[in-house]
C-alpha cells in the first residue's frame, strides 16, 4: 500500500477499501424496520450531492485505495440521473454494486448491463405477497418478484436480503433457505439492528443462533455446509448439498464482523460515517464545495474509528435506545 492509500487504514490496522455511497434519502417503499412511522426530515435537495459530486468525491477515495463500491439508498434507483452516475463511477477502477428493493430493476437492467454492474442485493423480506405490504405499507410483492427473476434471467449475482423480525417472518427462514434448491441466489438473513425511530428492542430480533436451530432442526447435519468466509465477510454462509444457492446470516448485533471491517458510508449529502452504528458525522460535501482537499478529513474520520461498533461493546450499551436516538434512520444511512 502507498503513502497515500495508508489514510484509509485506521489504528486497528483495517484497510477501507469498500464506499458505499447513499444516492438519496427517498424511497417508493416504507419498510417499519428501516423508516419511521413520521418520516423524516428530508436534506434540501441543494444539500444532496450531484453526480459531478458523488464521482469527484469517490474519486478521491479510489485514489487513497477504494476499489470497491456500492450504490444505495433510500431507494437508489429512484434517482433520475442515475445512468449518469453510473456511467462516471463505471470509469473508475473499481468493481461497482447496487443494494435495491428491486422495484425499478426492469427500467434500469438495460444501464446495469451496459456498466457491467454484475452483483445485485436485493431487498425481500417476506414471500407471501399479502404479508409484503405489512412491512413496506406498498403492494409491489409481484414487481420485486418478476424482477428478480428478471435478474436471473440475465445473469446477474442477485443477494436477496432479509431483515427477520419476531412474529413477522421467522417462520419463513426455511421457505427462504427452500428457495436455494432451485434459484442459484445467496439469501443473507440481517438480524434486526436499532436506528432512529425504528422501535427496536432486542424481543424483536431473530439472532443468528436462533436461525440455525430452524436450519439444524430440518436439515441433517451432513446436509449443512459451511462456506468458506469471504474476504472482510458480514455474513457466514452456508449451503445445503445440493442445492444451487445458498445462505448466510449477518449478525451484527449477537456476533459482529468488526473485526475486519473495511467499510466507509458515505450520506446523499455528503457525510462521512466511519460506522454504522456511530452518530458522528464528517462533513466533505461543504469543504469540497469550497475547493477545499477532503483527503485529512477523510483520514481524521478512518483515525477515529472505534474497534467495536461505534464504541458500544456491551449488551446494555446496544440495548439502550438513547445511544441510537442520534444516529440516523437507516433510510438516511444507506445499510
Ligand atoms: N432501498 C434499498 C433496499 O431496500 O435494498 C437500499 C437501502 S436499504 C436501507 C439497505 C438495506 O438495509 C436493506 O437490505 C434493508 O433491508 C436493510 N435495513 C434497513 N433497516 C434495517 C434495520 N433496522 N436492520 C437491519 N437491516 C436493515
Ligand atoms: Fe426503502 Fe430500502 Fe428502507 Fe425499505 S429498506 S424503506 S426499500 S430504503
């Protein structure tokens, strides 16, 4: 690694090379666990940066070492420049993603294979269309269906997210787990994580070790695989023989990954947050407006990374709502 690139390696010794970068805060669904029942207080869209901003500014990360970059949201897709975007970020050194509910796919598929944007998460918590609109308050059950198929059709590497939540969908881990048999996608079971005015409370969230107990109790062990963890993973895998896809679960909350976490968020108005879970915020869409460099604030933020999500180590710190009432609305974050 270079002199320059070593600003994105914090006191723990984690290298950054993977932006996810939030292009607006809007989205066409209202899924509970991630907007508040209020809304939220939308940034002026003069604060939003533009795709000029958004490729200026992953500029500079790609040349301190970024080589990897994921586009959300709200709802990504939803953002009308969003060819422009792409095809700016696509000239850059690095392998590009996206993480959408899956509603526009069949208007933008033409611009993700144009880009060759190959990987896709896409966000389904539920496969019964009449429990859909309980948690996204939207009736697009089918649309997220036909375009995931869609996805496939194409050959697209399609993640499909699931946020389990208590009394909502855990009895569906084994539909989902089913569904690998004959769909070559990775389901990635999220436990439920608290923001800002998503009520959590810890009763809510269906842990990792609760999942494998469903998965263990259905499937003989010698059916289990265990897969090799990814480079800087967030979800152990695995795979019933067999089967032409697979699962994984990301345990932030009972089991984290900080450990080798090399992920920075970048906010559709331009702030850097050095953890998910941290409420601290560095501003580069203003400096940069200025004609200012970014590059030490950049550094300043990686530097004061914390070793364990945002500080907060303990149980009773993570189950304390105060401590999250600062952080934003995952809408707002991006994932
Ligand atoms: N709208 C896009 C989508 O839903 O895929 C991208 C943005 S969304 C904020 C990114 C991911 O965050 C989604 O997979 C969503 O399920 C997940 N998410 C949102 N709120 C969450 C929460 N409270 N706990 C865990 N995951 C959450
Ligand atoms: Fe929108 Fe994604 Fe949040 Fe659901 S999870 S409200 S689709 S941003």
């Amino acid at each position: 690694m270079t002199a320059s690139k070593a600003i994105l390696t914090d006191d723990f010794g984690r290298k950054h090379n993977y932006l996810r970068i939030s292009l607006l805060e809007k989205c066409n669904l209202r899924c509970t666990y991630c907007m508040p029942a209020d809304g939220i207080a939308l940034s002026p869209k003069a604060s939003l940066m533009t795709a000029e901003e958004i490729f200026s500014i992953a500029q500079t990360f790609v040349e301190n070492g970024v080589d990897k970059i994921r586009l959300t949201g709200g709802e990504p897709l939803l953002r009308k420049d969003f060819p422009e975007i792409i095809s700016k970020l696509a000239s850059l050194e690095v392998s590009l993603s996206i993480t959408t509910n899956g509603i526009l796919i069949d208007r933008h598929i033409a611009v993700l294979k144009q880009f060759k944007i190959k990987k896709i998460n896409l966000s389904l918590d539920t496969l019964v269309s009449s429990k859909f609109h309980t948690v996204t308050l939207r009736d697009q059950f089918q649309k997220v269906i036909d375009n995931l198929h869609l996805l496939l059709n194409n050959d697209f590497e399609v993640k499909v997210n699931v946020v389990l939540i208590k009394g909502f969908n855990e009895n569906e881990i084994l539909d989902f787990v089913k569904l690998t048999q004959f769909l070559p996608i990775s389901i990635r079971f999220i436990e439920f994580m608290p923001f800002a005015g998503n009520e959590w409370d810890r009763s809510k969230m269906v842990s990792q070790n609760e999942i494998l107990f469903q998965v263990e109790n259905t499937f003989s062990s010698d059916k289990i695989q265990k897969l090799e963890d990814e480079e800087n993973f967030t979800a152990r895998t695995y795979k019933i023989k067999g089967f032409q896809g697979n699962f994984g679960i990301i345990s932030s909350i009972t089991n984290p990954f900080c450990d080798g976490c090399n992920r920075i968020r970048l906010t559709a108005n331009g702030k850097i947050k050095n953890c998910l879970f941290s409420n601290a915020e560095t501003d580069l869409l203003t400096p940069f407006r200025n004609g200012e460099s970014i590059t030490n604030l950049i550094s300043d933020s990686i530097k004061n990374k914390k070793k364990v999500r945002a500080g907060m180590v303990t149980v009773s710190e993570m189950d304390d709502p105060a401590l999250h009432f600062d952080n934003r609305s995952m809408i707002a974050i991006g994932g």
